[in-house]
C-alpha cells in the first residue's frame, strides 16, 4: 500500500478525492493532507494578510504549487482546485500558473469544471433524493453552469423538505452564500452516495480525472 498526499481546498474536496481514490481502486492511503486554510505562519504572517495569499481557495493552491511540484519527487501528490476564473481551458491552468516549469509527472493535478460541486450535480438521480426533488428539476449539463454551488442552494429552497432547507440554504438574513451544513452534507454525500459512474456520463472533467487516477505510474 502507498502513500499520497493530497491537496484540497475544502472538507467536500477531501470527501471528493478520497471517494475517487477508493473508486479507482488505487492501493493508496492518504499519508500527508494538506487542507488548505493556512499558508506557512497563516493569519500571523503580515504579508500572507497584507497580500490575501492563502485567504482563498485555488489562491493557496497557486502560490504554493512550486513546493507541491517539489514534493512529487517523494511522493504522488493529488491536487484538486476550481477551474481559475481567468482560465478558459484546464489544459491551460499549469502554464498560467508555473510558467517555464515543468509537471513532475508524479503530480496529478485535476480541475473541476467549474466547481466541484458541479461533479456531485452529475449524478442527477442521487443528487434529487438527497435535495427531496424530482430529477426532472436537476440540470442536464452541470459543468455549464455559471456556480454549481449556488445551483445546489437554488435547488434546496425548493425542495418541500425543510431539513434540506436548514442544511443547504443559508438562514434569512445572512450575507452566507450556503446553508451552515452545506459542505458537511455534501461531503457525506460524495463519500456515501454518489454514483462516480453515474456522473461521469455528464462530467467531462470528472471523466478525466478518474481515467488520469486509474492510469498514474509512479516514478
């Protein structure tokens, strides 16, 4: 058995990788974890402040990707991020952010188009139970959409569950984009329900990503 560090934004984005590992069927466990909420000397270091590195999710990533692409000499390392919203293609996301440096090949880096809430939409028919909707409601291209995770709240306020509504949408009043509960009932969801085979019928960068874990070498 091997061991992989994984890079994640979020507990949903853990919940997410862990699932594709486990899906994949890859001998890994998950030795180094690095949950992306801190950058070296985190909210005390005044210029990590002064300049919002590490404040937002594929930010962290970003300014701390030459170290990552450092530690693949050791290790696999999985890297999950939000597509960039200055990036059109994926494909593109490597060179704008490490221009001239080469991918060690024992990184994986892998975008969610464009959020990774919109390969959890893919899976049209466990995704409606979970919400309580009928899956003629769910949309039909989730990596379309403009934010999958307001997507997901929109879905929730209409649902006749009021235990959905308390867990997805965020309360009256509140400047919260998601309910409290949103990414602890999400990432349940990916580790418990979500059909991976299901969803990559409809999820172009999730069938990419599953097919890049199930054919990774290490060198």
């Amino acid at each position: 058995m091997s061991s992989v560090a994984i890079v994640i934004e979020d507990a949903l984005s853990e919940g997410v990788i862990r699932r594709l590992i486990h899906h994949t069927h890859r001998d890994w466990t998950v030795g180094v974890r690095y949950p992306l909420h801190l950058l070296a000397g985190g909210r005390s270091n005044p210029r990590n402040v002064e300049e919002r590195r590490g404040l937002s999710g594929f930010g962290q990533i970003k300014v701390q990707m030459p170290a990552f692409n450092n530690l693949a000499k050791l290790r696999p390392i999985i890297v999950l991020t939000d597509l960039d919203v200055h990036v059109q293609c994926p494909g593109d996301l490597w060179g704008k952010w490490m221009p001239n440096v080469t991918k060690h090949p024992n990184l994986i880096l892998r975008v969610a188009i464009k959020e990774v809430e919109a390969w959890l939409l893919a899976d049209r028919d466990n995704m409606a139970d979970l919400l309580s909707i009928s899956v003629g409601n769910m949309p039909a291209y989730p990596e379309a959409l403009a934010d999958p995770k307001i997507e997901i709240v929109n879905l929730a306020r209409n649902s006749p569950s009021d235990e959905v509504k308390h867990a997805l949408v965020p309360v009256h009043g509140s400047t919260a984009e998601v309910g409290r509960s949103f990414d602890t009932t999400l990432a349940h969801f990916a580790r418990n329900t979500w059909d991976i085979d299901a969803a990559v019928k409809t999820s172009n960068s999730l069938n990419r990503a599953v097919k890049a874990l199930k054919s990774f070498k290490f060198t």
